[in-house]
C-alpha cells in the first residue's frame, strides 16, 4: 500500500493539533488563574442535544460528530480564531465550552500559547483534511480517541453536558 501523499506533512499537524488542543485546554481549564468562575445561565436553544455520556456506550454517529468536531476545531485553527477554537474544548467548570470571560482568558491564552507554532499554522495549512483522514475510535469511559493519518491526538474527546463533543485536557 502506498503511503498517503499528506503523511509527512499530517504527522507534523497531528503533532500541532494535539499541542494546539493542549495549549487551548490548559488556557480554557485554568484561565491564568486558580479559581474556577460560576457557571454562566447557558441560553436557550431550539436543538435538543442528546444526554450528556457518563461513560456510556459510544455511537457510530458519536463517531463522526465527534471528527466533524474535530475537523471543525482545525478549521477555526486554521484561521487562527482564538475565541472559536476555545469553544471546541471542555470547560469543565460548566460541562460545555468556556463563556464570557473565561472564553476570553482562553482565547488570550491560546493566541500567546500559539506563538510558536505560527510558522505551521500559515493559512490553508489544515484545508486538504477531510474526515476521510480522520480515525475516532470509542474508548472504554465513553470518551473518543482521535489520530489523524494514524498519527495520534493526544487529546479525547469528551461529550458535554449540552451533547456536544469537546477536546477534553486531562488534569
């Protein structure tokens, strides 16, 4: 079998995607400082989400909303949108994505974080990723492991409260 034409490009973007993710998710978890904001009034929505996983068995449409997320995460990387990239990784403070100013400390912790992987992260860098190129697989405490050409992200993914898949940083 021949090696896909992106492999040694992908290796070094699954290597950013799972630093970027990590440096995100730090950014999001701790927000500069130690304690943890309350938990914003999340606001009404007309989609119902689906219950939040509590380790319980993973779908295959968990499966591919999950890499959509993913992929929807690298995009926003991609163009290098802070503020949107934080909203793909787990507060969990809130069960959902960071808002109001944790969102904020995310996004400003990412831009610095990201510093110095600017030259990898030169527009269009992520633009020939499909799913195709992307592996979800379940893992046994319900959240998603990714690897992106079989290279791994270091990063699971987690279903939050509001049914949505998120980058998850372990503590």
């Amino acid at each position: 079998m021949e090696p896909h034409p992106l492999r040694g490009p992908v290796r070094r973007i699954a290597a950013c995607a799972s630093a970027l993710a990590l440096a995100l998710g730090a950014a999001a978890c701790t927000g500069g400082d130690d304690e943890q904001p309350a938990p914003e009034t999340p606001s009404a929505s007309t989609d119902a989400a689906p219950e939040a996983s509590d380790g319980g068995e993973v779908t295959d449409a968990d499966l591919s909303a999950a890499t959509d997320r993913f992929l929807g995460f690298l995009g926003v990387v991609d163009d290098q949108d802070w503020e949107a990239a934080c909203t793909y990784v787990l507060d969990p403070g809130t069960g959902t994505a960071p808002e109001g100013e944790r969102l904020q400390q995310c996004a400003d912790g990412a831009r610095g974080a990201m510093a110095d992987y600017e030259e990898m992260l030169q527009p269009g860098v992520f633009d020939q990723l499909d799913a195709s190129m992307v592996q979800a697989e379940p893992a046994d405490d319900g959240s998603i492991s990714l690897s992106l050409l079989e290279q791994p992200v270091e990063v699971p993914m987690t279903r939050g409260d509001d049914g949505q898949w998120y980058l998850s940083i372990p503590f």
